[in-house]
C-alpha cells in the first residue's frame, strides 16, 4: 500500500533525521526483530515527532521482515506488556468509587485506555505506516482462531480503525479506463463477487457508456481501493448475470438508462474487516448518479446469496425442517447431481421448489443473534434495502453453482424508503419485502400445516 508521494515522502525524511538523533543503543535495537519490546517502549516515551516517526519506521520493518513466528510473537508482547498500567487503573477506580464525579469519570476512561493504543497511534506515524498496520491486523485476523487471547489486541487495532476510516476521511474516485494502471490492477485483483479473468474483461466493465465503477479510498493509502462498486446502467431490473456481463450484449447510451444495477460490491482490504463503510459508498454512488443521470428511477443490485447452499445442505439433512415439505425433499435430490443445470426437465421440476426454499432462508433463517443468515442480505437490508425479487439459475458461474445453486436476488434501494427500511431492520430485526417474496417464503409454512390439519379435520 502506498501513500500519497507528497506525504510519504516528508515522512520518510523526517525518518531519516529523526534517526540520526537517537542513540546508538536504540537505532540498533529497533533493526531487530529480538528488540521489539524495548523498541516499542522508545517509541511511546519518545517526545520529539522525527524520532518518534524513525523509531514507528523500525519497529514497521522488523515486523515486516520478521517470520511467521516472529510476527505473531509481536501480537503476544502487545497483549502481554502493553495493557493498561495496572497501578493507575486501580487508583482511578478507587477515586471513582469514592466520588462517581465526571472528572473520576474521565480519569477512569484514561486509565482503562490499554498502551497497545497508542502505540498504534505512533506506529501511523511512520512511511506507508497506515498501510502496515493494516496487514498486520490482516495477520492478526488469520492467527487469533490459534490464540483466542489476542481478541482483545484485535479489538483496539479495530476500535482505531473505525475512527481513522470514518466517512469523513474517505474519498470517493470513479474508476475508468483512463484510471492509473496500478489501481486497475487491483481491482481485478479484489473482485470478490464475479472473476475478472483479463484486462480485456475489465476494459468491458469500465469503459463503456452505460458501466461505471467507483471506489473509496483514503489519504494515506491513495492507491489502495478500500472497497468498490460496479454498476451496469440498464433499462430495466436484470433476472441475471448474463444480462450484465455477456460480452456480446448490446450496449446502450446511458441516458437511455432507466435503472442502475449495483452488481458488485468487493471489499479489498481484508486487515479491514468489520469497518463498515460499504453502505456510505452505495449512498455516495446513488448521489452522484443522480446528479449525473436524472433519469435513472430504480436503483438496485443483483446479488449473490453466498449462505444459501450451505444452510440447504443441513436443512435437508436434519429430521425436521420448517423450510422444507416432503415434497421439497424429494424433489431436492436432484441437487445432488450439479448436471441438473443442464436437464431442462430437472429444472423445471426444480425451479419451484428453489425459488420458494430461497425466498423461505432469505425473510425467515435467521442466526442466534436474530439477524439474516446470509451475509448479503444483512448488509443491503441494513442499509434500507427492500428484498425484492429472488433470480432463479440467474448466475452459472462454478462459484455461484457451489455457494446458491445458481440463485441471486435483486435487492431495491426505494430512496423514499430506506431510512424507514433501516430503522425497521436495526431495532425491530423486520425484513423489508415485496408481496412477491413474502408470499414465496409463507407458502412453505402452508404447506407444512396441511397434513396436521388434515388429520385434525378426521
């Protein structure tokens, strides 16, 4: 990741002054790996901002060329030595205890603070700082399933994160062909929804009239897209992916465009998990359409539902299912076989009884915490979204074939609606629906209830 030349440039030279002015004893300490620690307690009693930038600039590049073990060994020292000064934080909540005042209070949140903080805080500081700190949380990630204690260095990595990502630090750049290099490069590189196979296949997404594609990025990492957005402008609501990326399709003007199709979303930053910044992008790009295309009237996406064949997997394999009917197993045991994709009689056999078990884990699964099971769908109905129409075999990629048997959905962004959509969805956990949906998630539920009250009308 790099940062803007202006400023990584100032940085690295205030580095290399500030280096010059520490001691011997502490330059060499910060070159290795094995001086972590006393490393890490110069940079937080350093006072003078050269030496604090050169000092965040070493410890950065040991931990960069240390081994795996070495950088996992720096997480256990941040969690082991670098918590709250236990002293202090006894004292304040003594002095809170005594007098609950709102300078107590105050005293106590400072003392609570873990000195892991600020040690991020200068380790930013450093050339490409910000950059680091983000794969270091990326590594972090990776080895906290192997070491559970570490949950808590995660949670301030993230709690710093979340302010220094905020939407008001984050700049929205469209991406065209004239687009650097460098940034295009990753873009397909970071395509998480549908396979960018060549530049070829970008020039397709990015070039014409009627696509567009945007991206956040932030002031230290100006060349790192933090996520983006792919949009096809299309007359009307797509039922597949065909629609969109067919090489051969026709293209069309983009004032002739009635709707835009957000059909993919990729976060690219994987140090950055958890920082929610994908709903202020969808906003930002409706806005800017707006003002760039009047004529545009429906907003929506043509998503994936990356949960559903898992979750159908183990619905079909437990005893009892509130999504399934006799008659939905049955016919579900030609999944088992993915050529039924290309047997028209399977698939007409099949189409019912997908779209309806869809629609069902879409409005009703939900996870122990009350929330959607699929992933997708929480972020868009978080965000206002209303689920409106579920794409039957709209998507044939082996990804899609694997993760939801073919199905996508069209979520629908209702500008006059979101803000209601969203309240509903945050404090009462309510699914914003079309008629079409809803009716397609009861009719399982009815047929289940039929055999019980056939036996009660004998």
């Amino acid at each position: 990741m790099r940062e803007s030349s202006f400023f990584g440039d100032l940085l690295t030279s205030i580095a290399e002054q500030g280096r010059r002015l520490l001691p011997r004893a502490a330059r060499e300490a910060t070159a290795s790996p094995a001086g972590f620690e006393d490393a890490c307690e110069t940079l937080l009693s350093s006072r003078g901002e050269a030496s604090r930038v050169a000092v965040a600039r070493d410890v950065l590049h040991a931990w960069t060329t240390s081994d795996e073990a070495g950088r996992s060994a720096f997480f256990r020292m941040m969690l082991d030595r670098f918590g709250p000064v236990e002293g202090r934080l006894e004292a304040a909540v003594a002095a809170w205890r005594a007098e609950p005042t709102q300078e107590a209070a105050q005293a106590l949140n400072e003392a609570s603070e873990p000195r892991r903080q600020e040690l991020i805080r200068r380790l930013a500081l450093a050339p490409e700082g910000m950059g680091t700190l983000v794969r270091m949380r990326e590594h972090l990630l990776k080895i906290i399933g192997d070491d559970k204690a570490l949950k808590v260095v995660d949670d301030d990595f993230a709690h710093l994160f979340v302010s220094w990502f905020n939407r008001g630090f984050l700049v929205l750049r469209p991406i065209d062909w004239a687009t650097p290099a460098n940034v295009l490069e990753k873009i397909i590189r970071y395509e998480a929804v549908h396979e960018i196979h060549d530049w070829d296949e970008l020039r397709r997404r990015v070039e014409p009239d009627d696509r567009r594609c945007f991206a956040f990025f932030h002031p230290r990492l100006v060349d790192e897209p933090l996520i983006f957005v792919e949009v096809a402008l299309t007359k009307s609501m797509p039922a597949s992916v065909s629609e969109v990326l067919d090489p051969g399709r026709e293209a069309i003007a983009a004032r002739d465009a009635g709707a835009a199709v957000f059909y993919s979303i990729s976060n690219c930053q994987e140090g950055l998990r958890g920082v929610s910044f994908g709903n202020f992008l969808i906003k930002q790009v409706v806005e800017d359409l707006r003002l760039d295309l009047p004529e545009i009237a429906t907003f929506v996406t043509l998503s994936p539902v990356p949960g559903f064949a898992a979750w159908l997997a183990r619905e079909i394999a437990a005893p009892r299912s509130e999504a399934l009917t006799a008659e939905d197993r049955a016919a579900l045991a030609d999944i088992e076989d993915r050529a039924w994709m290309d047997d028209p009689e399977k698939v007409e056999r099949l189409r019912p009884v997908l779209t309806r078990v869809c629609a069902w884990y879409l409005v009703n699964a939900r996870t122990s915490r009350g929330g959607p099971v699929d992933p997708v769908a929480r972020f868009h109905l978080n965000n206002g979204a209303r689920l409106e129409r579920i794409n039957f075999l709209a998507d044939r990629s082996p990804r899609a074939e694997r993760q939801a048997h073919g199905m996508m959905v069209n979520y629908l962004y209702e500008l006059g609606e979101i803000e209601a959509n969203h309240e509903a969805f945050a404090a009462r956990g309510e699914i914003a629906a079309s008629s079409s949906v809803k009716r397609l998630a009861r009719r399982a539920k009815l047929q289940e209830a039929r055999p019980a009250e056939t036996e009660a009308a004998r």
